[in-house]
C-alpha cells in the first residue's frame, strides 16, 4: 500500500481522532435504546453488522476528538485487510479499494449535509483497469470534489456522455484545473483529507443551519465522518442501486415500498440523472437480490420495531446495506404503523405510545398543501397559526366584505392586526401581516378560530388597495396561497388536502386520557370559539379574554361610544346586557364546565379606531365629529402601553369598567343557574402587580356579589400572574386568591425585555446564532423565566400545597414546556383549540414519566 508524502500545503495536523472500526462487536450497543432513542447514520451501520447484515467495511471518526494521520492509515489498512483490496496504488485498476466519505449525525438531515463517492480512484486506476464504469466514475468524482471541495461551479462541467471514456476523463481534467488551479490531485490521500475536511465543514453550510434551525438542533453539535469502501451498482447490468422504505410512507401498509435502477450509483437517483423504476422492477430483473433485500428489510425493521428507509446497492448480484435510517412518514401512517405493531403483539399500547411523535400533528386537523405544482414563492414569514389555504387578496374591510359575498376565500393582510380588523378577520379565511410575532394581536384571534396565520413577513408591504413582496406588487383580488405551518407565502392556487377525521388518533387520545394528570383547558372568548373547542373535549374554558367580546360588530361601537363619553349611560346599559347574553350563553353551552373570564385587560386606546376611515365610520355612527374622536385617542394614548394603563390598574382607576363586567356575569351566573344549567365561574385579574392591587378588586367584586342570589353557584375570584414582582410575591396572592394562573405570553415579555409583537426577525436572528435554541414565546425559556415560575411555585405550595395553579399562554401548547410545568407542580393547563390532541398527549406522555418527544 502506498501512503505518498502530501504537499505541504496540506495542513494534517488536525486528524487526531480516535478511530472506531465496524470490526469490533460494539459492547455497548444497547438494542432498547436504539429502538427508542434517534441514533447516528454509524451506530444504525453498526447495529447492522451485530445483525450480519452485509455492509460495506467503514470505520468512523467522531467529531469531538482528534486525529493523526497515522491512526487515518490504520483505518485504511483494515479496511484492506476486510476487502481484500488496496489503497492508494495505480497498478490495482478496479480492485483499488475506493471510498465513500459521508456525514453521521443523531438526527437525520437528509440532503443538508454533503458527502463524497469514488473517492481515491485516480487516472491510474481507471487507465489500468480501462473499464466504463470506472472512468465514469472518476468523472463524476472530478465533478463533485471540484463543487464541493474547490467550489468550481458545477455548470462549469458539461453533461457526462451515454458511454465516459478516457478522452473524455482528460477533457474534464482540463475544465477541473481551468478553475481550480490547480490539477486534479492523483494522490488518494490527499483526495481523502479534502473530502474529509469537506463534509465536517458541511456542518456550516447555509442549507445545514437551515434546517437546524428549522428543527431546533443544537447549534454546538457537530458531524462524525463515516469512510466506507465503495460498492458500484453501476458497474454492470448485473448491478443496480435503490431506496426502498419496509412500509408505505402515505398509508403505513406493510409492504416494500421504493425505487430501483439498473447500472447507476445513488447520487445519480438523488440528482435525478437516472429515472428510477418501482422497485417490483428488481423483482423481475435480479430476483434472488430481491428475495434477499425482502429478508432483510424484514429482519432490519424488526430490529428496530420501526419503519425502515434503506438504501441499497447491488453490485454483480450481491447486495449491500449501504445505510437504514426510520423513514420519514406521514402522520396517518405513523399511527397506522404503531397500531399494527400492537395488534401483531410487538408492542404494547403504552410503548406504542411512548413512540408517537407529537411532530406533524396539524396534519390531522387543517387543510395541508399536497403539492406546490403551479405555485411560485413569494416570502416566508412566521407561522403563528397552521393550516393552509388559497384566497384572493384584500386589505381592507370593504373588499374583504366584497370578496367574500361572491363567496371567494379571502387573504386578509395589514402591516399589523388592531381591533376593528377583527371583523374581516373573522370573515377571512387566513391572514397575513408584515410585523408580529406568536403571541400578537392577529396571532392570537386566528389560533382560537382555527384558521391559517402568517405574521413577520419579510419585505411585505401593505398599501391600500394592493402588497408589495420584495418590489413586486399584487393587487387585491389577485390569488395567493399561505401555508400558517411553514409560514410560506406563494403566487397562485396551491392543491390543498382536507384531513378526514382520524379514529386511530382517537385511540391514542382515549389512552391519554386514562393516564393524564393534567387538565387541558382550551382558551375560547366566544360561543363560536367554544363550538369549534367542544370536539376536542376540554374540560373547559380556561381562559375568555374578554375583551375580544368587546371586539364584535355588535359590541364595538357602543363600547367606544362608551370609552368616548358618548351617551355614557345608554352605551354602558347596552354593554352590560350584551356581555350578560354572552355570558349567558357560554354558561348555557359549556353545562356546568368551568369558565375562567379574565377581565379586560388592554389598554382603551386600543378599542378605538385606527385609521382615519373607521373614525369617519364611528363619527357618523355617534353624531360626532372626527375632531372629538381624535382628542380623546390623544389623551388616552400612550408611549409605552404594554406597561402602561391596562389590567387591574384599569380596574382601580376606572373601577366602572370591571363594576360592568362582573354585574353582566353575576346576573347571567344567576339567569343561567335558575333554568337548572350548573355554573361554574371563575374571575381572574390580570397585570397585577402587588397584592394590595388584588385585594382591592376581589373586595369590590364580593361587595357587587351581594345584589345577586348566588347560592349553589361555583365561582371564585383569582388572579393572573404576568408581571415579574406578582411572580416574587406570589406567597401572598396564595394567601388572598382562590387560584393563580400564570400568563406566560406577558411574563416571557417583561422578564425577557423583548417585545412579543415587534422582535420575530430579532428571535430567528439568534435562534440562527446559537442564543436562543427555541423562540422562548413558544417554548419557555427555562434559564429565566422557568426559574421565575419556579420560584413561584415553590413560594405557593410552601402556603398551600394543594393550590391550584394553571398555565394560559402559547407555551401551554408546547411539549417541552408542559414536561417543565409537569416538574413544578401545576396541573390545569389551557392553549388554543387546535392543541389540545398535542397538549393532551404531552401531558400523558409526562404523566407517564417518558421523556421522549
């Protein structure tokens, strides 16, 4: 074997890893594990060995240590010694032993990370052994080391022809130093050292932080390097290469599932150089192959009790495992598939369970796009609420009413939601906004209506009549498709899918439900939002905002002619009678489950109109002029009003407002109770501060309890903590509340100093570097405000414990944060309707005692 001296341009130093070699029979390797926990490309290979699958001979450099190139060569001299052929010497022609040089990571990141084939063939090789395959394949190696490795475009090298040959090796050699350089290197080491500093520096690639991002990988991670010998299955007719899935990906039925191509290598079928055929195709072609991959595919999956995706390749009839990895499946067959595995004995329904991924779950309930044929990308924004949908363009009220009287799904987009859109929000079937984050004003209303939401557009603009994408203007009425789950944006009508419901998710959520400890209420503000709740059986409403009551066509004006001042008495009866039918009829639907009304909240100025249209509209609708309406929007106005007059210091300072509230709820409790409909209540203060605040409103509210009979009504006063100092003196609220809910949205917001509505594009630039490993307003930031909450916990329970705590916010939907709330001792917890199935399974999976999500 020769190991050739490299140029001295080639820093080595670095190749200090410990080598871990497919010869050795790996002690360590835990079956159990590797069928619960995700495992690296090199540990599925090694699996497969202890199995006697055939695999190519590999060994595998982990990322963390460090590697001379002597222990380099000892790899290489085992892998000679296994195959019986040598590296690095010309004269050996086509029984040199080449390589492939690929990436291995935990998480399967199909196509993000790069690799490289053929590597260590040379011109010598290939004159010796002067076969076609051979000199197609040291051209495909010229061209893909000179894109990867020297970053020549890949346009540069034309199309390989039907049958490679050695003028056309040297032809390529001559386009391969034109822009490299340099030649090609005929060293086999050195061609190995490049390929391997290559791929571990894939890690870093754009399209690698990507879909890190994307998946919440840890950013610090890093890729171990697999060498493996080379097997072509494009060396003769007799050869061939596939993926092939153990079930079907769509449906889960149990039969072999894939593609398969004669005399080619798999990054032809990848790259799309060659056309695949079924893999029945196999079948007819090199049966005996095909029985044998049928075995193994069996006997691989049955291992890892999981669907397998295998890439094979067969070279003059004998077949290779070159990889297996679970196969990427839809939601459907993942259920599917785990119940099979139950009704064939193979699992247990609480193992079966335990492997359910809470991943993919929207899939079940909202229109999906099944493909994006036609559709040409636009922008990308956050997703805020999932599902997609196609529609016409509007962005104002009166196109929106236009469109959606001739019976047109309509796009609603704003530069940001406020409170008179609420109209054409809930007439549109999806929205769009150019600021905003999860948990802003649009966010929030289209997550409890179920309908698709994309907030934090990039280069969005939106003008009166028509948005501008990145200096490309669409007028309304022109057709887009959302997708509220990726937060993608398109031109034209996507093809959308319609989830039928699912009884196998009925299963798992009837298993869920014997063996959870917490109770998922959904946040509802409205009759309708509880209509479209009830199919998912909370137990109740654990959180109605309000003032998102206040926000309907029926309410709104004569709430702002309230705030104006305008025929205050009048304004204020019809107010209270309108929020007691409201309540009245939630009372009615939910048949004795609880509500939980958290008073309002927001400041004032946000009720009135902001554009000069609306105050035309509302002048007229009071008799008043503009001027009037925009003297007292001054004077309520203010710099800073998330932290201004809003929550309980509305109910201290204008003390009518709650006086209102908690009349029109005591009176239709009462109405409600005497037509023999049990009621359950609770009042919650929000945006307190100190006790004092609290105790000052709950004495008010029981003074106002005594005009009402009362009796045989549950109902209780509690209070909302958001504000940092409530959090820090939550040992006295134990004392004085009846329960305590914690608002995560806000209380993210002010221990964080980050504003939930204007820093989306703040949030993503440091989840891309590495600071925030998830957007802490979707999954709590345990460093701060975990530690906050905790504190806060253990301050109640040492008062009490059996307090009763709960959790409403976006968090309450997360997995990861209902395994933290789990750990602190809270038990209620209450999201949007459309999480429940995932909080419900997070909450069994914790009850459980299983970490795995």
């Amino acid at each position: 074997m020769a190991f050739s001296k490299l140029m001295v341009c080639i820093d080595i130093s670095f190749l200090n890893h410990f080598l871990s070699f497919s010869q050795e029979k790996f002690a360590c390797l835990d079956e159990t594990k590797l069928n619960i926990f995700p495992a690296s490309k090199a540990e599925h290979l090694k699996a497969l060995e202890k199995l006697g699958v055939p695999v190519p001979f590999f060994f595998v450099v982990p990322y963390a240590q460090l590697l001379f190139f002597k222990d380099l060569q000892e790899g290489l001299l085992k892998l000679q010694s296994e195959s019986g052929k040598v590296w690095n010497d010309k004269n050996s022609g086509e029984h040199g032993l080449f390589v492939s040089v690929r990436s291995s990571f935990s998480v399967s990141m199909p196509g993000m990370l790069d690799s490289l084939l053929n590597v260590g063939l040379t011109f010598g090789h290939a004159l010796e052994g002067n076969q076609e395959y051979l000199w197609r394949n040291y051209i495909k190696l010229m061209c893909n080391y000179g894109e990867l490795v020297e970053k020549i475009d890949k346009n540069r090298f034309p199309k390989i022809s039907e049958h490679a040959t050695q003028q056309e090796a040297l032809k390529f050699e001559k386009i391969f130093e034109q822009y490299a350089g340099h030649p090609f290197p005929q060293d086999s080491n050195e061609q190995l050292i490049k390929a391997f500093l290559m791929v571990k520096n894939s890690w870093e690639n754009p399209r690698a932080k990507i879909y890190r991002f994307h998946e919440n990988i840890v950013y610090s991670s890093g890729v171990d390097v697999i060498v493996q010998m080379m097997v072509f299955g494009n060396l003769d007719r007799l050869s061939g290469t596939g993926i092939v899935f153990t079930r079907n990906p769509s449906t889960g039925k149990k039969e072999l599932f894939g593609e398969y191509s004669i005399q080619a290598q798999g990054e032809d079928l990848v790259s799309g150089v060659t056309t695949p055929g079924p893999i029945a195709l196999l079948e007819n072609e090199l049966p005996h192959a095909y029985q044998t991959l049928k075995d193994l595919s069996e006997k691989i999956e049955d291992f890892f009790m999981d669907m397998q995706d295998i890439e094979f390749t067969i070279e003059k009839e004998k077949l290779w495992i070159l990889q297996t990895r679970p196969g990427k499946r839809t939601k459907i067959a993942e259920l599917n598939i785990l119940l099979q595995y139950v009704e064939e004995g193979r699992l247990n329904m609480k193992e079966a369970f335990q492997r359910l991924s809470l991943k993919g779950l929207e899939q079940l309930h909202h229109p999906y796009l099944e493909s994006l044929e036609g559709l040409e990308i636009l922008g990308k924004g956050l997703g805020v609420s999932p599902g997609a949908v196609s529609g016409v363009l509007a962005t104002c009220k009166e196109t929106v009413d236009f469109f959606v009287k001739e019976g047109k799904n309509v796009i609603f987009a704003a530069q940001e939601t406020h409170c008179d859109d609420i109209a054409s929000i809930l007439k549109a079937s999806g929205v769009i906004t150019s600021t905003g984050g999860m948990t802003c004003h649009g966010a929030v209303v289209t997550r409890g209506l179920g309908k698709p939401c994309v907030t934090s557009v990039q280069g969005l603009q939106v003008c009166q009549h028509s948005v501008i994408f990145s200096n490309r203007t669409f007028l309304e009425g022109d057709f887009i498709t959302i997708d509220g789950t990726t937060g993608e944006i398109w031109k034209g009508i996507g093809i959308l899918t319609t989830p039928t419901e699912c009884p196998n998710l009925k299963k798992f959520l009837d298993f869920a439900q014997h063996h959870n400890a917490i109770k998922i209420y959904v946040n509802a503000d409205t009759s309708q939002d509880w209509q479209s709740a009830a199919p998912f059986l909370p137990h109740g409403i654990g959180l109605c905002r309000s003032e998102h009551m206040f926000f309907q066509d029926t309410h709104l004006p004569w709430f702002q002619a309230w705030i104006l001042g305008i025929q205050k008495e009048k304004s204020s009866v019809i107010i209270r009678d309108l929020q007691e039918e409201d309540y009245k009829n939630l009372f009615r639907l939910l048949r004795g489950k609880r509500l939980t009304v958290r008073l309002l909240d927001p400041p004032l100025h946000e009720f009135l109109p902001s554009s000069l249209e609306a105050e035309k509209i509302l002048a007229q609708k009071l008799e008043i002029s503009v001027d009037v309406i925009k003297q007292i929007a001054s004077e309520l106005r203010e710099k800073n009003p998330m932290l201004g007059k809003r929550g309980a210091r509305l109910g201290l300072t204008r003390p009518e407002i709650y006086d209102l509230q908690i009349h029109a709820l005591f009176k239709a409790s009462e109405h409600v109770y005497k037509e023999g409909i049990s009621v359950n209540l609770g009042i919650m203060i929000p945006f307190v501060m100190t006790p004092e605040e609290f105790v000052f409103i709950k004495n008010r509210i029981f003074q106002s309890s005594l005009q009402y009979n009362l009796s045989g009504i549950d109902w209780n006063v509690g209070v909302m903590i958001e504000v940092p100092s409530a959090a820090i003196q939550a040992s006295f609220f134990a004392q004085e509340a009846d329960f305590i809910c914690f608002g995560t949205n806000d209380l993210t917001q002010m221990t964080l100093g980050i504003s939930r509505d204007d820093t989306a594009g703040v949030i993503k630039h440091y989840q891309s570097v590495g600071i925030f490993s998830q957007d802490p307003f979707q999954s709590i930031h345990q460093s701060s405000v975990g530690k906050i909450i905790s504190f806060a916990c253990e301050s109640i329970f040492k008062v009490n414990p059996n307090f009763p705590l709960s959790v409403c916010g976006e968090h309450g939907g997360d997995p990861e944060s209902i395994k933290f709330f789990y750990s602190l001792g809270i038990r209620e917890i209450s999201c949007s309707a459309y999480r429940i199935t995932q909080a419900k399974l997070s909450g069994a999976k914790v009850t459980l005692g299983h970490s795995f999500f």
